[in-house]
C-alpha cells in the first residue's frame, strides 16, 4: 500500500468530514484516492506564520522571514520542522503539495530524500514581479530552477500557464503535467428549473489578486437596475450602494459554507469575473462552480484562461474585452433579456462541468500520474 500525504494549508481538516456543507473541490482528489485500498492517504495541514514557543523554531521563524525578504518566495520551516510533522513525512511515499508556497520549504527533505516522491499544484509559480531588489531577481530564480529540478511532478491547472511552463523551462518538460481543475459536480449541481425566470441578481465572487476589484466595485453604478452581491473579503474601503450587498466570503477562513455559496450561486442569473491579465488560471474555481449549478459566467478575457479552445462564448460561457464599465453594463442587459440565450448557455455549461470537469475524471488522471513516479 503507498503511503500518500498531502500538504495543505490550514481550513481542510476541520471542513473534510461535513461533506453536506462543503464540496471536495479543494482537495484535489484526496477523498477518493482515501476511498482506494491501493493507497494509504493522509492529510497535513500547515499553518503559516503562527508564533513559534521554542528557540529552536524561532531561529526556524527567523530563517523564513530572511529567506522570504532575500528571494521573495514563502517560506514556512518553522510550521513543518517539528518532530510529529517529520516523522509523518518520513513515512511517506508520495507528498502532494496542494500549492507551491507550501512546496519551497519542504525543498530540503525533497533534496535529499529521494525516496520520498513530489506532486507540487502549481500556484502562481512562475508569476514574474516587478519592482524586485536586485539580489533578488538573481537569488529567485536561481532557486527555482533548482527546486523544479528537485520535485518530481508539477501540475498546471491552467493550460496557458503550462505552455508558458514549457517555453520558459523546455529542459524539465517531462516535469509538467497539465490536469484542468475539477469541481464536485455531484454537489453544485442543483437542477436549475429549466423555466426558472430570469431574475436581476449578478453575482461576483473572489479573493486572489487577480480580481479587478477596483471595476468591480464601479460597475453597480452603471446597473443600477440590478442587485449585486460581492463576496470578497479583499474589498474594504467601499462606500454603501443602494443595488450592493457585500458578504465576506473567504474559503480557507471559513466565514461561509459552501452550501451557503451555492445557494448565492442558484439564486442569480449571472456570475461575473473581471480579471485582469495574467498567465494563472484565476477565477476558474468560481467559474466551475456556478457553471455546474447552472449559472451562466461573464468572464474578462486574459492571457491564462484555463482551455481557451473548449469554452466557446455564447455557447458555454460569455466572454468580453477590455474593463469598459458601458460595454459590461450593455451586454448584461442583453443577456437579461435574452431568456433562450441564458438558458442554452446554462445547459451547455452544465454539461461541460458534468463531462470534462468533474472530480472523478480529475482523479483519474492524478493516479495516472502517481502510478507513473511510484
């Protein structure tokens, strides 16, 4: 039996067994690859930047605060060297690393252990900065280079981010997996009454950075037909709409069930996502979810949208250009009013999430891969 451990950071073990309240989404295939006898599957939450109680692990604090300043890159050694959390990791034949922060401090025990194999989910790993000191654009990506030589398998949720992968480090080309992010179908799919009327609610979620919160917070004031709710956490210093409603919503924090999200989902007609240019795969999450329960997605186009060959506009998704608030608000309008359209968007959407974006054909790829490095 191979012994698996994924590595996440805090929020999934108090939520992992209220499987009522909260999809599997975020799990990234742990809950039936635990359902398989061919393996042994354990959870390790880390808890980053919590204050250490010993010497020992506040010179650890210390070594990540400076590596983190030198290299701009997490660094978390305090949180994972202590003695409960080594010997899990000892026994281990695998470790999953749900994000690349969590990944760079466990290069070490990567580096020379090399019974011990790496899936790492890549988060923003390769996401170019500007306005770096000079010591760090030479230690950053010296470092990198050798821990995407340490590690053994890096999954791309994105497939623009994945080419970019590969253009950037074609030497480790056998390294890079691309896995589309799935969703818990079974648990979003709400069936949708198909002559539900169609209402005026727009819904906004998100928290990464690569949400364009500034237009999101302009843009009820060219609908002011409508109602909006924005559920973030990442808007703080907005002034009260008459047509707004702001909920704070952040997963890893637990503020809100994902029962609750899902009922915010099959209550509007319209998701909405303005993201800004960038090569990850943001809003994809969000996007998945409202489309398994049948809520059609007005995205921004950007150079990272995950499959830009299988989302078609106005066929599964709604696509637009540029962050013009009369184009937004013109083009939600007609949408409004365009029941047939809504409705086969809807559908198409479902359908896709129900074939190609489901847990389950996630998981298979995953084993796959593990029974590849194993």
């Amino acid at each position: 039996m191979k012994k698996i451990t994924y590595i996440f950071g805090g929020g999934r073990l108090e939520k992992i067994n209220d499987q009522d309240s909260f999809a599997k989404d975020f799990y990234y295939g742990f809950h039936l690859l635990n359902n398989n006898k061919k393996y042994d599957t354990k959870i390790l939450e880390i808890y980053p930047f919590t204050k250490s109680k010993t010497k020992y692990l506040s010179i650890l604090q210390k070594i990540d605060i400076l590596l983190t300043k030198l290299i701009f890159l997490q660094f978390h050694f305090h949180e994972i060297y202590i003695k409960e959390n080594l010997k899990r990791i000892k026994n281990s034949d695998l470790l999953i690393f749900s994000n690349d922060r969590l990944a760079f401090s466990f290069f070490p025990i990567l580096k020379f252990n090399k019974n011990i194999k790496s899936i790492v989910f890549v988060m923003g790993l390769l996401k170019e900065h500007e306005n770096l000191k000079i010591y760090q654009k030479i230690l950053r990506p010296f470092f990198l280079s050798i821990f995407i030589k340490t590690v053994d398998k890096f999954i791309f949720l994105g497939k623009s981010e994945y080419e970019f992968a590969l253009k950037k480090y074609p030497q480790y080309e056998e390294k890079f997996i691309f896995i589309s992010f799935a969703v818990d179908y079974n648990f979003w799919n709400l069936n949708k009454k198909k002559t539900e009327k169609i209402n005026n609610q727009i819904l906004f979620i998100g928290n990464d950075g690569n949400r364009n919160y500034d237009f999101i917070k302009e843009l009820p004031k060219f609908l002011p037909e409508f109602n909006f709710i924005i559920i973030s956490d990442q808007i703080k210093d907005y002034k009260e709409q008459k047509n707004v409603n702001f909920v704070a919503g952040n997963w890893s924090k637990g503020y809100m069930s994902d029962k609750e999200l899902s009922k915010f989902y099959s209550q509007s007609f319209l998701t909405i996502l303005p993201i800004k240019n960038t090569i990850q795969p943001s809003g994809q999450s969000v996007a998945l979810q409202s489309m398994a329960t049948g809520t059609p997605v007005l995205i921004s186009k950007f150079d990272g949208f995950w499959e830009k060959d299988i989302f078609i506009n106005d066929e599964n998704i709604f696509f637009i250009e540029h962050f013009k608030y009369d184009d937004w608000a013109k083009l939600i309008r007609i949408l409004n009013k365009n029941p047939q359209l809504i409705e086969k968007v809807s559908l198409n959407g479902k359908d896709l999430i129900k074939n190609k974006y489901n847990l389950e054909t996630f998981v298979t790829k995953i084993e796959k891969l593990i029974e590849t490095i194993t």
